[in-house]
C-alpha cells in the first residue's frame, strides 16, 4: 500500500509541513465551491493506497466538518485500501454529555459521521475527552503535543512552579505537564455560566507565592484562562502566569480578553491557523510529530514511546 496524504483547506500550512515532514506531496485534488455554500472535492484515483485525510476542525467548524466527511468519502470512492481521519483538533469534543435532556450528544452525531463517511480510523491531537473512544465505533489513535509544548516551556521557568488546572476536566493534561516539568499541580473550581462566561472561585493546591503555569486542551473564548487567573491572584499566586494549551481555537474576543491578562508567556500548537491578531503568541509546529505519527501507523509500528519532535 502507498502511502498517500489528503489535504482538507482548513489548514494548508500544517498539511504543506505533514506533507514535508513525510518527504511526499499532497494528493493532488480540486476543492470547488458552488455558490450556494456547497462544496465539492474530487481527488485523484488513490487505488489501494493507505490515505490519510488530513482536516482539522477550526473555524468554520461546520464547513471544515463537511469538507472532512466529503474527502472521507471520496477517498474510499477513489479506491483508497485503508482511510485515517487525521484530525488535529477534534471541534464537538466538548459536548461529550448532555447537560439537560433535550441536547444532542454532539460528539457522538459527529464520530458516527466520521466513521459512516469511510474512515478505518481517527487520529486527533490532545481531545478534550478521554471518553472519545467509547464515542468511535472505528479505533481512536490519541497525540499528545503536551512533550513538545513543555519543552517549549521550560526555558526561564522559575523553582517555585505550580502547574494548574484550570478545571477538573484539565487535571489529568495537569499531571502530565506536572510530570514533565517537575512541579505539583493545583486545580481551579470552575463553573460554566454560559458558553463565554465561566466563574472559577476556589483553588486546591499550593499556589501561594508561586508562578502559576496553566495548562488546558483549548482557548476558545479565553473565558476560562481570565477566571482561573483571577482565582489565582486572589489564592496568592505569583501576579504573571505562563499558559499552555494544544488547541489555540481563540473565538470571539479571546485575543482581547487574553491580551489584558499578566501572562508572561502563552503557549500553543498549530493544530488550528494562529489567530491573525492578539497577544505575542509562542507557535509550536506538530507537522514533525504528526509525521511521524503517520509513518508509525503506515508501517503498523506502535505509537509508544510517544514520539515528540516538532
Ligand atoms: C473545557 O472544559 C475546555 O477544556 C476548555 O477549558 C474550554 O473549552 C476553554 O473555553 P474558553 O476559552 O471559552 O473558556
């Protein structure tokens, strides 16, 4: 089986740097877009190639996720042996319970889709949920970025170091930078008020005193980052804070939001385009990794030792 990489338009930079990384082109295809919004991707023949469809699902989420499911499907109609959903950043992840009943289960309308629309199997970067893989029906294949972004991270790092969780669904991506950097970890209570306000009010852990490195999946709003550095002032912690997250999806006024917070250093992978503007952001390449990650699976090698070049 040949290896071949499919490129979605969601993020021509990180394909051009997997397509690099793999030493191969990109798939050459057509992307036509008609002018009532539809789309219509066509691709080369790719049969009995082992293709990889490589979409992440920033914004425009809807669109990207209809792109996605569009080259799934053309890819199997191509001839495509074995197809991998290569999703940097997974968007829907968050909705992985209802909240009230009447909700959609939103993750699980999406895995359905993936896996009915052609893919073998999913490969994503740092999901939100480690219950991602009950949602899949097809094998879900999980990167971390967190090796790369904490060795980014390191530089400068003062002793006196409290790695954060900015809510209890960070605190198992906290422990893995706690390990990483050698630090304890403290966790910030955090409610969802609605989808851009959140409010954080307590603060387990040791923070007094020390710099404060948060570390979460994503910034969508930047809501949760501002309430977490709030609750951390009031806990003591030391006034400037360094942030880390895989996902810099910054929706809405993040930019803004996040540019009036004393954050020394803000942290992100590419697995979405940087935002245009806002606060100096430190950009970490996972074209590298996910590379490598591709070439692993091609020749069915392990995924561990987790590879970490970037
Ligand atoms: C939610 O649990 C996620 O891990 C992030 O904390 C959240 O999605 C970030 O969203 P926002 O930046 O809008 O607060």
């Amino acid at each position: 089986m040949s290896l071949r990489l499919v490129a979605g338009s969601a993020h021509p930079a990180l394909a051009a740097g997997v397509a690099r990384a793999l030493g191969i082109e990109p798939a050459p295809g057509r992307l036509e877009r008609y002018p009532d919004g539809e789309i219509r991707p066509t691709l080369p023949e790719l049969r009995g190639d082992d293709v990889y469809a490589l979409q992440s699902l920033g914004a425009p989420v809807a669109a990207n996720v209809i792109e996605l499911l569009l080259l799934l499907d053309a890819c199997r109609r191509a001839g495509a042996a074995r197809v991998t959903a290569l999703v940097p950043y997974l968007a829907y992840a968050r909705q992985d319970r209802r909240e009230q009943p009447g909700e959609a289960l939103g993750i699980h309308v999406i895995a359905e889709a993936i896996a009915g629309a052609g893919a073998d199997r999913i490969v994503v970067v740092d999901p939100h949920t480690p219950a991602l893989e009950a949602m899949f029906r097809i094998p879900v294949e999980t990167v971390s970025a967190a090796g790369a972004l904490a060795a980014a991270a390191r530089a400068g790092l003062p002793r006196d170091l409290v790695i954060v969780a900015p809510d209890l669904g960070a605190v198992r991506l906290a422990e893995r930078y706690a390990a990483l950097l050698d630090a304890p970890v403290a966790i910030v209570r955090k409610t969802r008020v609605s989808a851009t306000r959140v409010r954080a009010d307590q603060v387990a852990g040791e923070v007094a005193g020390r710099m404060a490195v948060i570390v979460d999946d994503m910034i969508s709003t930047g809501g949760t980052i501002e309430a977490a550095m709030r609750a951390l002032a009031a806990a003591g912690a030391a006034p400037r804070a360094r942030v880390i997250a895989t996902h810099a999806v910054f929706a809405e006024s993040a930019a803004a939001r996040l540019a009036a917070l004393p954050i020394e250093r803000l942290i992100v992978s590419d697995t979405v385009p940087a935002p245009a503007t806002g606060p100096p952001l430190e950009v970490c390449a996972i074209s590298g990794l996910l590379g490598e990650v591709v070439a692993r699976l091609h020749r069915d090698r392990p995924l561990e030792p987790a590879p970490v070049t970037v």
